[in-house]
C-alpha cells in the first residue's frame, strides 16, 4: 500500500536592489509572481544635494545647496516592462572666481527615480545656492521635493513617508555680515534626519550653510576674509545634502590672492534601493544595469 507524496511548498522571497552611483539604469521587471500578473515594489529614493555657490569680490559670501528629498513609494509594475531608474547626480559647487566677477551659482542636484512612458515616483534634488554678489543677494538654494504620476505600466499605491530637502542658507553681504545656517530636517521611518550646515560669523562675506535631507548633514559653509577695504575674498557656500555626504565650501583664508571669491561645496549624490516579493515558483530576475 503506496502513501501519499506531497511536494514542498515553495516559500516566498524578499528581493532588493539598490544602487548609489549617479546615472541611468534599466530594469525588465521579472515575472515575480510565476503567472504574469502585475506586483509592487517597495522603493525608497534620495534626490542629490545642490552646490553651494562661489563667493564674489568684496565680501559677498555664496549661498549653501539645498538639500535632497527623500520618499518612499509603493508601486504597481507589470512584467517584461522595461523601467529606467535613475540616481542623482550631486550639484557642483560654484567655481572660484576671481578680479570684478559675482560668483557662480552651485549646480542643481539631480533626480532619483524609476520611470516608464510618462508615468514617474521621483525624489527632486536640491537647488544650487545663488553666487555671491557685490550689490545683491546671494540666497541658499531650495531644498528638493517629491512628485509623481502614473502611467499604464506604473502606478502609484502610496506614499508610506516623505522629506523635503532643507533650503540652503544665505550668504553673508559686508565685512562685518555672518551667514545664515543651512535647514533642517526631521527623522522619518529609518532615516536619522539631517542638521544643517553652519553659517560663519562675521569675516569677510561668509558662505551660507548646505541645507539637510533626510539623511546627512549639509555642508559648512565657507569663511571670509578681509584683509584690507576693497581687497577681499569671499567664502563659498556649502553642498546641500543626498543619500551621501556633501562638501564644505572653501574658506578664502586658504585663497592667496586678492579679490577672489572662494568656491562653492559640491553636494551629496543621491540613492535608490527597492524590495519585492517573489512569490514561490516566481522570478527574481536582474538588478537594475
């Protein structure tokens, strides 16, 4: 008398992918369920940090980066659609600058995503800080915000938590002007929060502090310096925050000559990691490339 013969359950298994260096990426969606039918991803985005600007001639400080934003998203995706990820690039700080010129202003930080046709979940990059300048202002860059939109092979299911980056502070204006810090951002799910960068006290047009994400600090900004009326440098701005760290500006104490402004911090690159569920008999396919 034969008994009976019962096969193993297959048991489900949690995939992730993650990547944090800048560019594109393509990804075909696996069939994770083993039967065609769509499935959703857990993903978790940082957009990049700006630049802080250079300062300018004569004590006008560049203003700080503004800091990545940060979600988390669950979407729906459907197998053997090919999705572009991407993750952001860090804004550049502002070059030095040198003789009459106002400074340069930090480059903006780039997106972080996944993407297909026209549908999106995306964390914005910050804003780079305005260069200083001899007349006007020299403002921190914006922090970065999240948006999104649907599309017959993405949709969105929900927004489990979210960070705007920080604003970046202002540059000081005047031999005897501080600069401003950087913004803050409070802790979400598992992100720590970030402070931001500190302004300088008041030397020679300092650079304003990179503003914060949900993940580092921002950038110092840089310290001014006067060495005579007229015959000034300037400190540059710090880099705004992403997933990785960003870069303190230039002091115009380490700049030799005359009538330079000193250049900005470079922000933070961004990051992406998402997690699925292979169903038993299902596939797990290839990290994103």
């Amino acid at each position: 008398m034969s008994g009976n013969f019962y096969l193993p359950a297959k048991t489900d298994i949690e995939t992730t992918y993650s990547e944090s260096t800048s560019g594109t990426y393509t990804w075909t969606a696996p069939d994770a369920n083993g039967d065609s039918s769509t499935y959703d991803l857990t993903i978790d985005l940082w957009g990049a940090g700006g630049g802080g600007a250079s300062g300018a001639y004569r004590t006008a400080g560049g203003g700080g980066g503004g800091g990545g934003s940060y979600v988390r998203y669950v979407v729906t995706v459907t197998p053997a659609q090919v999705y572009t990820f991407k993750v952001g690039a860090k804004g550049a700080g502002g070059a030095q600058v040198g003789g009459t010129s106002s400074g340069i202003t930090g480059g903006t930080g780039g997106v972080s995503e996944i993407s297909i046709g026209t549908g999106y979940a995306r964390a914005g990059g910050g804003v780079g800080g305005t260069g200083g300048n001899d007349l006007g202002t020299h403002a921190g860059g914006a922090g970065g915000t999240i948006s999104n939109a649907d599309d017959t092979y993405i949709t969105l299911v929900s927004t489990t938590g979210s960070r705007s980056g920080a604003a970046g502070g202002s540059g000081g204006q005047g031999t005897s002007a501080t600069s401003s810090a950087g913004g803050s951002v409070a802790a979400i799910l598992n992100e720590p929060g970030g402070t931001g960068g500190s302004g300088r006290g008041a030397n020679g047009g300092p650079g304003g502090g990179g503003g914060a994400s949900s993940h580092k600090d921002g950038g110092t900004g840089g310290n001014g310096m006067t060495s005579a009326p007229n015959d000034s440098s300037s400190g540059g701005g710090g880099g705004g925050a992403g997933y990785q760290t960003p870069v303190a500006g230039s002091d115009a104490s380490n700049v030799v000559a005359s009538f330079i402004g000193a250049a900005g911090g470079d922000g933070g690159d961004g990051y992406f990691t998402f997690t699925f569920i292979v169903q038993g008999g299902g596939d797990s396919g290839s990290a994103p490339s």
